[in-house]
C-alpha cells in the first residue's frame, strides 16, 4: 500500500494552503482585544480613520438627550407601565446615574463619557445575554435544534395543551410564541395589552398561530429563561459568568436577578428563575465597559483573542429576520424592516432596553457603540452622527 506521505502534492495547492494559514495568523494577531485587569487600550480616532471632531458632535448629543424618566427607576417604570393591570415591583431596582458610553473601533476605545464603571438596570438589553444561553446550549447539544417543541424539554405543564405544545424555543427567541398562561403570578395578556379593549377582551382573546405574530412581551421573555434553566439545571447567571463574562474578562460587579417569588426547586436546590428584563424589577445590573466586551465578542462573531465562545453560526443566525417581525431576530434587533435608522448599515444588530440602553454592532465599520439613559426617540440620529465620524 503507498503511503500518503509519498503522495506528489502539486505546487499550486501548497502554495494556497501555505497562503491560507499566513492569512489566518495575520489577521488572528491583527485584532486587538483588552486584557483582563489591564487598562483598555485607546487610540485617537484619527489613527483609526475616524473625524474626532465628529465624534465629539455626537458625545455631545447623547449627553444632552438624556432621557427623561425619573432618575428612581422604581418610580420611572411605575411610570411607564401603569396601563398594565396588575402591575407591580417583583424584583430589584436602583436609582440610575446619567448619560454614560463608550465606542470601539477595531477594539480600541475611541470616545467615552460619562461614568463607565457605574452598575445600573439594563432592563431589555438582558434579553440579549439571555438568547446568548440559549446558543450555548444549542452548540453544546444541550438543545437539539430551536425547531423543536419546547415541550420535548420542559415537561411540567408549563407548556401543556394543544396551543402551547406547538412553541418551539425558535418562536420563543424570536417573540413570536403566543405563549399563554401565568408564571410567577404574572399572566401573559396583562403584559404591554392591546390599546383597544380591556381587561375581559384581553382575557378571552384568540391564539395567534406559534411563529406568525410578533409581541414584545416579558412574561414570555421569562417563560425562555424558565426553559432555559431546565435544560442546564444550574443558575443561569453562572453559565453566563462561567463560559462568557469570565472568558471575556467582565469585571466582578454585575448581578442578574429574578423576582422575590422565583425560587424554584430544582435537582434539590432552590434555585432563582432569572427575569429577562427589568420591567417588573430583577434582570441584568452591569457598567458600560462590560457591556462593550460583550458587544466586542459578537463583532468578533464569538471569538475572543482566539477561542470560539459562542459559534459564529449561532452570531449569524440571530441576525436573520425572523418570520413575524423582519426587524427582529433572537432577541436583538435588526436594522431594516419597519425598524430601519437612515444612514446606518442594515446589517447594524443592536440589544435595546428601557431607558435608553443600548448595545450597537456595526461590522461594516468595526464598531460596538455603547449608550446608556439616551433619549428613544434620538437613537438614530445618535447612531448617524457617529457614522458621520467614519471616514469612508
């Protein structure tokens, strides 16, 4: 039997392979990524073809479209959800501090303002880690595909009966489930109601199929992470802190909080079902700068200074437009569809919470922007003036 080892390999092919490995390790040395317990580099924004002139027009315009909720988020979200019945404060809250950021380009940091080591609600922005745990679990094996039932997964009548059965964790992801039913003492249709009708209407209302309608809704948001934590059977801010923010190098100040009444007993011990947000109180309390290493994983599709975190086709996927709603996908928001900022690259993905947080992505340009408390209304116009700063 010949050997492969005295196989003629023709020269063209050597010489693509011996070019493909060169480029590989080029562009694997070229990326930079901050150190853990080591000062973030940063770099004026001229060395990165950036107009800091620019630049500093759109600190300036985040810092003076603060948005306008009260300051005492307990008081800011009584505010701003008290058409809901039977609304209340489950969870944490903590007086906010102001107008905070941060931009990368290519990993440096070009701009900041504001106080970037401050913990505060992050509110929705929770929702993208959430999905992220999800994509873990689907590259562990742990979840088989996001097309199957989640009932194949969560068997205690969570999703009993002949319209809950059909949800699978992709209807969940993408906000398209339709779910119904309570948890945590918190019903699904008192969550964000239609504008029209009232309590009976909302009540007695008619299932969508799983997958065709969008609605932003926490109570199913929460129904994901419940599912979630019986799939890994262990608390889900220690997967998260175990295989993302330690890796990354997330600093030691965040927390991610349930409800007083989301304690459930699972393999023995009680364990806190984490709430997917901040609406009723709890989800993820974090600074700016951990926000903008976790923004920096996902501009470098999973990858961190070498090792695949989370896998790129998981990144990918959450990018796609899902069926219900083009604009969104797993738990991020996309740019296009009714959602689309003038200006700004469609392929831009974007985590967005209540009060003004948000997470931007924007790899046509290398960029993670990072706002906190800016305005809603004025995001896009924030985003187009740093586009401006983009040397083209």
């Amino acid at each position: 039997m010949r050997s492969i080892f005295n196989c003629q390999i023709p020269k063209s092919l050597v010489f693509i392979l011996i070019l493909a490995v060169f480029s590989i390790t080029v562009n694997s040395q070229g990326l930079y990524f901050p150190e853990k317990n080591k000062k973030w580099e940063e770099k004026a924004p001229e060395d990165l073809q950036m107009d800091s002139d620019k630049l500093k027009m759109a600190i300036s315009f985040a810092m003076n479209n603060e948005y306008s909720g009260s300051r005492d988020l307990r008081v800011a979200i009584l505010e701003g959800f008290s058409r809901e019945p039977y609304h209340r404060i489950a969870g944490p809250t903590r007086k906010r501090g102001g107008p905070a950021g941060l931009i990368l380009k290519e990993g440096y940091i070009v701009a900041q303002w504001g106080n970037l080591d401050r913990v505060d609600m992050t509110f929705s922005v929770t929702k993208s880690y959430l999905s992220t745990l999800a994509g873990l679990a689907l590259d562990q094996g742990l979840i088989q595909s996001v097309n199957e039932p989640v009932s194949n997964y969560v068997w205690d009548g969570t999703f009993e009966g002949e319209h809950n059965a059909k949800i699978t964790w992709h209807h969940l992801l993408t906000q398209s489930s339709d779910w119904s039913g309570s948890l945590f003492d918190m019903k699904d249709w008192a969550d964000r109601p239609p504008g029209e009708g009232g309590v009976d209407d909302w009540k007695h209302r008619r299932f969508n199929e799983p997958g065709t309608v969008f609605e932003y809704n926490d109570v199913r948001v929460n129904v994901l992470a419940y599912s979630l934590l019986q799939v890994w059977r262990k608390p889900l801010p220690l997967i998260l802190r175990d295989q993302i923010m330690d890796p990354i190098g997330a600093s030691t100040t965040w927390r991610w909080y349930g409800y007083e009444n989301s304690w459930i007993l699972l393999d023995g011990m009680k364990i806190q079902s984490v709430s997917g947000g901040g609406h009723s109180g709890g989800g993820l309390f974090i600074n700016t700068i951990d926000h903008a290493k976790f923004g920096l994983l996902f501009l470098r599709d999973g990858n961190w200074n070498g090792k695949q975190l989370i896998s790129k086709n998981w990144i990918e996927q959450l990018g796609k437009s899902s069926e219900a709603y083009s604009s969104y996908g797993y738990m991020w928001w996309l740019n296009n569809g009714d959602r689309q900022f003038e200006e700004v690259p469609e392929s831009v993905f974007y985590a967005s919470g209540f009060g003004g947080n948000y997470i931007v992505v924007d790899k046509e340009h290398e960029l993670v922007i990072v706002t906190r408390w800016l305005n809603p209304p004025k995001l896009g116009e924030f985003l187009k003036l740093v586009m401006e700063s983009v040397n083209q």
